[in-house]
C-alpha cells in the first residue's frame, strides 16, 4: 500500500497577492448570493409582519363594526353604522395598497441593485455596495 504524504502546510503570508480575474468573478458571485440571500430573508421578514398587522387591523374594524350594530337602535341607525365603518374598510384597505405599493417599489430597486452589482466589471466600484 502506498504511504501517504502529509499535505504541505501554508501560512497566508505564501498566498500570491495578485488575484486573478476568476478569483475576483467568483468573489463578486459569492457577494451576489449573499445580497440575494439577504433580502429574500428580509422579504420574509416583512411579509410576515404585513400579514400580521393586516389581520390586526381587520380584527379591529371587524370589532369596531360589530360593537357598532349592537348600538345600533334602528334601521336608520344601522345604515349610518354601515356607511361609516364602509368608509373606515376603504381607507384601511387604501392604506395597505399604498404601502405594498411602497413594498414593491421597494423590491424593484433592490433587484436592479443587485443586478448592477452582479454585472460590474470593477471590484472596488463603489456602487457595489459593502465588500
């Protein structure tokens, strides 16, 4: 049986100091999926505490609502209640379409940084973000 060789150590100090342009593609790749990573987990992130606050705010119009029929004393009454927490539904739901509107436009930018920051030619350009 062949004997084995042990494996030559190497301090950091033999390491060539130029690198190469695979070795500087590949750093930007890795630094790509990372931001890539980054924000799908901030996305998670705030996607759950959208939903989260959503359902608070429709369980406080749903109370709202109900609290209101039953103070309610008559059918003019209950038409004014209606309208009332109607409107209030309107503006809930056009708030939420505003900040999801905000969410998006959000992402969007996000994307095209990272796909400027994929497709730099240079390392050190300052747009790419934290190295």
């Amino acid at each position: 049986m062949p004997k084995l060789q042990p494996i030559p150590e190497t301090d950091e100090t033999s390491l060539p100091e130029e690198t190469t342009p695979l070795a500087d593609a590949t750093q930007r790749g890795l630094e790509l999926m990372l931001a890539a990573q980054q924000a799908m987990f901030e996305e998670i992130i705030h996607t759950r505490d959208d939903a989260i606050e959503h359902a608070l705010v429709q369980a406080r119009v749903s109370a709202e609502l109900i609290s209101k029929i039953a103070g309610a004393h008559s059918v003019r009454d209950m038409v004014n209640v209606w309208s009332e927490c109607s409107q209030h539904q309107i503006d809930v739901l056009t708030q939420d379409s505003e900040r999801a509107m905000g969410h998006v436009r959000n992402l969007v930018e996000c994307s095209f940084a990272l796909a400027r920051a994929a497709t730099r030619s240079d390392p050190g350009h300052p747009a790419a973000g934290p190295s």
